[in-house]
C-alpha cells in the first residue's frame, strides 16, 4: 500500500460512497453491490482498488464475501496528508498581530 494507492482509491466518488457504507457496518458484496447502479463486475473492480489500498479487509465464507473498513489505514493516511500541509494535531493557532515575513518583505521593498 502507498499514498498513491490511497489517493487512487478514494479518487472515485463509487468507491468513497463503499467506503461509507462500510463505515456504518461489515457488509457483504452484494449488499454493497445494490446500492450502485453498476455490474458486478465493476463492483469487484472497485473492491480490488480499496484492497489493494488497504483500506478494507475481507473475509470469504463459502461463497459470502464480506468487507469491513480499515477504519485506522484511512485514518492514518488523512492525518499523514493533513501533516504535509501542517493540518491537525500539533498545529498552532496563527498569531494574527504578527506580520507575515513575505508581506513585510514586499512592504520594505516598496519603501
């Protein structure tokens, strides 16, 4: 699994609405499936993606493919994200009575 791989998989607004779905509770393929005006085929292509993300997990019972949500790989791929851009935990709130250095820097240049 990467990033890419995440970002790919949660690209498709098919595969975010499974991973709500999922959300709520484990469910098999073809619950998931009749939510979706898609073919089964495509389904299991969607569900290949969000495997190979690692954001679902599944369990085969005879025939009876069940999916639950990796709920911490997401959770842990967004605040990685978030981290990047300095979003989330750990984050100061900006200090507005300081002048940014970029605006003080074109400032002192116009004088």
């Amino acid at each position: 699994m990467t990033v890419s791989d995440i970002f790919k998989a949660l690209s498709d607004p098919t595969r975010r609405r499974v991973l709500e779905l999922l959300r709520e509770r484990p469910m098999t393929a073809g619950e998931l499936a009749g939510h979706f005006p898609v073919s089964r085929p495509t389904m299991s292509a969607h569900f290949a993606v969000l495997r190979e993300a690692d954001l679902i997990e599944s369990l085969k019972i005879g025939t009876t493919i069940t999916y639950q949500l990796k709920l911490s790989v997401l959770e842990d791929a967004l605040l990685g994200f978030a981290g990047l851009f300095g979003l989330g935990a750990g984050r100061t709130a900006p200090d507005f009575d300081q002048k940014p250095a970029v605006t003080s820097r074109i400032k002192g240049a116009a004088e």
